[in-house]
C-alpha cells in the first residue's frame, strides 16, 4: 500500500508548490496617467489623436478643450475610454476634460479662484483606480502672458500662478491619495510647483523631449524657437513613479507626457 501511494504523493507535493502564494508573481498594481494640452488651434488635429490612442494609458488629462475637440474625442474614443468628462467654457483655451478607463465617482469644475490673476478653470476627479480611491486635480495654469506680452508676463505672473495653485490646494480632499497634473505654465523652478512640494508633493522628472516648445518655420525648415518643461505630474506620498517621459509625437505646441505610478 505505501508504495502504491508514493506517487500520488509526489503529485499533491507539487500541486502544492506550483500553486502555493510564494510560486505566483501577482502583477504589480500601476497607473498610467497622460496629461496633454491638446491647442485649441492644432493644425493637424488627427496627429495628436493617433498619439493619445496608441499610448492606451489609464487616464487622459486635457486641456484646451473645444466643443471641435469634444466631438472628435467622444468619435475616436467612447469604447477605449468609457468614462469621459468635458467641461466646455468661453474661451477656446479655457476647455478642459479628462478620458478614464475607471469610473469616476466625483468631479467638479473649479473656476480661476477670485483676486488672483488666474485665467483658466481647473477640474478635480475622484477615481476608482487600481490604486484605490484617488484624487486627481486636473489644472491650466496662467501662461506667461500679461497685456499681450511674453517678456513681461515672464517677470508678472509666476506670482499669479502661486495664489491660483494655493486656492484650488485649500479645496483638495487631504485624506485621499493625491495627484496633481497638467499645464503649470511655468517650469520645474516654478512657484506653483514649490509650494505644492512644500505641501508633501513630489513633481516627477520626466525623460525625452521638452514638454512644449515654440516651433517657426523659416525656408522650409522647422525650428524650435522656444522649449521648457511647463507640464508636471506631481504626486503625493502614497505613489512612487517608475516611469515618465515626454513622447515626441502630436502637433501641439505641447507634447504628451505620460507617468506610471504605483503605490509605495
């Protein structure tokens, strides 16, 4: 009888290990997140399209949003990305929404706080991610305009964008897990993005090209006049990123930048 039994024995002791805890590599838990200021007037709409498409990321994070823009994104993008959010304002830059393949269970529009200068509404989500519960603040800061001038909105506004990011901070959820992203308008130096890491957030450095760049065009040739870093991802201390980089493709004046964070 002991015999007999021997083989069946070997038999349970490998079932045993072949699907014990220890022998099963269970899929780290990720999100991968794009946020991209598609231009309210990009030439060639169907470019930047391809790009959010063939990145397949979690959730998209928009920004100068058309109701031209709402359609071809609700056309190219109802099965890939069930749950979608646009907020349509005024002025053409002023659009802003957010694609997700998780549900979004909150989501508010926040206008440009009062007394600040700010230009632009910002949109903060609660998602159902694999993550867990999150919080997302979806923002367009003030660009460096000021009475139609670079030069001079260069010097003026950087303070404009610190009192907007600080109004919207004081409205955020500060139990839930928390990420910050969009067009900062303003580069890693930045006074939004100062105070945000004083408040336990972390930008995430990004790998590749810049994030938007001032393109001329001059005896056929193309060139980049201008090109800073100005959109961030910034997360709290419930994430770590491990991965981020800039993809050169689309033909915003802005290019898609794309995270994946995962819990700590």
């Amino acid at each position: 009888m002991t015999v007999r039994l021997l083989p069946l024995l070997a038999l349970l002791l490998l079932a045993v290990v072949v699907t014990s805890p220890a022998a099963r590599a269970e899929p780290a838990l990720e999100l991968r997140l794009m946020t991209y200021n598609l231009n309210y007037g990009n030439p060639s709409p169907r470019t930047s399209l391809d790009a959010i498409e063939q990145a397949d990321v979690d959730i998209v994070l928009l920004q100068e949003i058309t109701r031209e823009w709402r359609a071809a994104l609700e056309q190219r993008f109802a099965k890939q990305y069930p749950y979608r959010v646009y907020r349509i304002t005024g002025h053409g830059s002023a659009g802003i929404a957010t694609l997700s393949k998780h549900p979004i269970t909150d989501e508010q529009l926040w206008s440009p706080p009062a007394r600040t200068g700010a230009w632009f509404p910002a949109q903060r989500l609660v998602i159902d991610s694999p993550l867990g519960t999150l919080q997302i603040l979806n923002v367009h800061l003030r660009p460096c305009l000021d009475g139609g001038s670079w030069v001079k909105g260069f010097m003026t506004t950087p303070p404009v964008r610190r009192k907007e990011i600080e109004a919207h901070w004081k409205k955020m959820d500060y139990q839930l897990p928390t990420i910050v992203a969009g067009d900062f308008n303003e580069d890693a130096s930045g006074r939004a993005i100062d105070y945000l890491q004083h408040h336990g957030m972390t930008r995430v450095a990004t790998t590749g090209p810049t994030t938007w760049h001032y393109v001329t065009h001059t005896h056929g040739k193309t060139h980049d006049l201008l090109k800073m870093d100005i959109d961030h991802v910034m997360i709290d201390s419930h994430f770590v990123a491990t991965d981020a980089h800039v993809v050169d493709a689309g033909t915003s004046d802005h290019r898609p930048v794309i995270v994946t964070i995962r819990p700590k």
